[in-house]
C-alpha cells in the first residue's frame, strides 16, 4: 500500500509538471479565445488561466493513475509464499 501511494504521489508531481510545461504551448497552438480582445483584456485570460487549469488538472490525475497501475503492473512486488514444513 505505502509503495502504491508513493507511485501516486511520484506520478501525479510528474504530470503536474509535465502538463505545466506542455500545456500553455497547447493553448496557445491549439485554441484560440471565443471572446475579442479590446481594450479590456481580462475575458481572455480568464479563459486561457482556465483552460490551463483543467490541463493541469487532468494530467495530475492521469500521472497518478498512471503510475499506480505501473506500480502494479511492472513493480509488483513478489510475495514468497512457502508452505510451512511439517516436521
């Protein structure tokens, strides 16, 4: 159990990190902001810190599910089960 929130915790700081570095680069490719910007520029970066909010959001998540199902794919720990000798 503590391995597996351990995992968790290594992978949701991971996608955090990921998705803060990737996803301001994404908004700004991919989107682009439904309201014009005038003179007020406020409705525009509410949207983008939105956007990007949700973005981080989603890759903690999938950072933490990730690495949780690593942790128990890959790094299983190996039980040893042995029957007790009768003597």
């Amino acid at each position: 159990m503590r391995k597996t929130i351990r995992m968790a915790a290594i992978g949701s700081i991971l996608g955090g990190i990921t998705t803060s570095w990737l996803a301001p680069k994404a908004i700004a490719w991919y989107f682009t902001p439904p309201i014009e910007m005038a003179l007020n520029c406020k409705a525009p970066i509410e949207w983008a810190l939105h956007k990007l909010q949700l973005a981080q959001l989603f890759g903690t998540a999938a950072g933490a599910i990730l690495f949780i199902l690593l942790s128990f794919t890959i790094l299983k720990e190996k039980t040893d089960i042995r029957s007790p000798e009768i003597s």
